[in-house]
C-alpha cells in the first residue's frame, strides 16, 4: 500500500511540475491583437480588433459565411471607441464603447454596431442591443489583403475613412464630427483669462470660416506680442489678403520676408514672397 500511495503521489507530483512548465510557456497568437487610436479633430477613436490570416483559405461565402452576422475579426468583439458624438454613415452617434459587426453579402453588407461589447464571437448577438445597423456596398480589390485589416484613412480635421479589407473585398465608412461649438466655447473660455490664445483662436476662425474680422484682429494682436514671429505675419498677411487688404497685407508680408531672412528661415521666406505675389496681382 505504502509503495502504491508514494507512486500514486509521485505521478501527481510530476502532473503538477509539467502543469506549473506549461503555464510558463507562451505561443504567438494565430490572430493578433492590434489598438489603433486615431485623432479625429480635438477627440480620439481607439479601434481594438484580432487580425485573423487568410492561411490559403477561401475567406467571403465560406470561412466566413454570407448572410451571417460576423464578429468583424477573430476572438472578442471588435471595439470602437469615441471620445465624443460621432457621425457614422449619416447617423448619429453618442460617446462611448461599441462592438463592431457585420453581415457581408456580395453585393451589400449590413454593418452593425452594438451596444454589447462584452462578448466571444456573434455567438450571443442579439439583434435589440444595437445602437446603429445601416448598409454599405463592398469595393473590390485588385490585390488580396492577407491579414484582415481596419484602417483609418482620408482624415481631415472633421472627418474619416473607417477602411475594412480582407481577401479581395473591402467596405468603406464614413465617421464624422462636429465639435465646433465646443472649440468656439473653449476659445471663447481662454479669453478671459491673462494669456490670450490669440494666435491659434485666429488661426482656427479664419481656416472655418467662422468671423474674419475676429480672425484678422486676432492676428494683428499675435503679431503685436511676437514682432519676430515670420509666421505670426504670414498668417496676418494671409487674412488681410483674404479681406481684400492687398496694401496692408503687402506691408505685413515684407516685414515677414525681412524677418524670415535675419532667421534664415526659408520657409517663411517663401510663404511671405507668395502673399506679396499675389497682393500684387
């Protein structure tokens, strides 16, 4: 009895040596993880999705079956999160965490966007937890794409390309913001205060278009607080020009060429030379 008991505790022994090894170990990944955060105007989108290989297999209408919902990469839900309200494909988007999903078909997939995060797969997708469902027509690739991708492309200040491709089929998404209201508010907040963001509030207002006659009388105070700034002029050339200054905006523009050379600063130099070109016209 003793000899069986020491065997029977010796092979125990041993499982528990092998089990504590094999809990050392690490194997890569057959889907890796990636989080991609994507500044989209004064806010951020963080994307976290499993990349899962083509491997030789036939992707649409077979791994992943038409008509199905689709957990959109490999592993836990794929994840979108915004920092503010967002516009996506014309709808409208509260702040948060979301779940991506899709339903791929050939010629149009349904791309869903749950309130649900917190799942394996579509195994327990339901159809009531969605926050949006709209359609999008599937683009064609010349070149297959190996590994499934989700990128962020054609950003602008306002706007950005959700870019879903795998195989040869790719889908397209637009998200949108709108924070103007919110940097007006800011801006307006920061100027109550001893220093005055004159220049970039000017810069912000005369790129959109907002009040230039507010943008141009920031300008001319930025210039007041920085004289040497070749760019500080530029910018106030640029919007004298803009409002149909041509004199004024010569003048500020030469003062920028003279300072932009006592720096050696070419850039400006140009930049300067072109307003006083086109003032000129």
């Amino acid at each position: 009895m003793k000899k069986k008991f020491f065997a029977i505790a010796f092979a125990a022994a041993l499982m528990f040596t092998a089990n504590e090894s094999y809990a050392q170990l690490k194997f890569p990944a057959a889907s890796s993880a990636q989080t991609v955060t994507q500044g989209l105007g004064i806010e951020n989108v963080t994307l976290s999705y499993s990349r899962p290989s083509m491997n030789g297999r036939k992707i649409f209408g077979d791994l992943v079956p038409y008509n199905e919902v689709w957990r959109t990469g490999a592993n836990t839900n794929t994840t979108l999160t915004f920092e503010g309200d967002v516009t996506i494909n014309g709808n409208k988007l509260a702040a948060g965490t979301y779940a991506l999903f899709t339903i791929p078909n050939k010629n149009e997939w349904t791309v869903i966007i749950s309130k649900n995060t917190k799942q394996w797969g579509a195994y327990t997708y339901n159809q009531s937890e969605d926050a949006l469902r709209f359609n999008v027509k599937p683009q064609n690739l010349s070149s297959p794409v190996e590994t499934f991708t989700i990128s962020f492309d054609n950003v602008t200040p306002t706007d950005a390309i959700l870019n879903l491709a795998w195989e040869k089929t790719a889908i397209k998404v637009a998200l949108k913001v709108n924070q103007q209201a919110k940097i007006i508010a800011s801006i307006e907040e920061a100027m109550k205060g001893e220093k005055k963001p004159y220049f970039a509030a000017a810069q912000y207002y005369f790129n959109n278009n907002i009040d230039e006659k507010k943008a141009l009388a920031w300008f001319d105070e930025a210039a007041k607080a920085q004289p040497k700034a070749a760019h500080v002029l530029y910018w106030k050339a640029k919007a004298q020009l803009k409002a149909g200054d041509k004199k004024g905006a010569i003048e500020t523009a030469t003062k920028g060429v003279e300072v932009a050379t006592e720096g050696k600063n070419s850039e400006y130099i140009k930049l300067n030379t072109q307003i006083i070109n086109a003032a000129k016209k």
